[in-house]
C-alpha cells in the first residue's frame, strides 16, 4: 500500500511532464507542417543526383 504514495505523485510529474512536452512542441510550430515530410520522400532532390 506504501507504494501507492510513491507511484501516484511520480505519475503525476510524469504526465506533467508529457503534457508540458506536447504545449512546448504546439507553441513551438512542430505540428504547423503535416504535409511537407508525407511527400518529402517523393520529390527529387538534385543535391543528391549530380548530372555530371
């Protein structure tokens, strides 16, 4: 049962944590492109083929 004392608060801070991540990530424009890195991979790139 003592180890219901432990575990509650360190899940708390835990999902505190998490959440402070995920409102640190939206305010900092992560999710802002959704479609750009879905068809990066499609598109070419001349860096990569050099037409020498």
């Amino acid at each position: 049962m003592v180890v219901f004392y432990i575990l509650t608060p360190v899940a708390l801070i835990l999902a505190g944590l998490g959440v402070a991540a995920f409102f640190w990530s939206v305010r900092t424009g992560q999710y802002d492109d959704v479609e750009t890195p879905a068809i990066r991979i499609l598109l070419e790139d001349d860096a990569d083929h050099p037409e020498s």
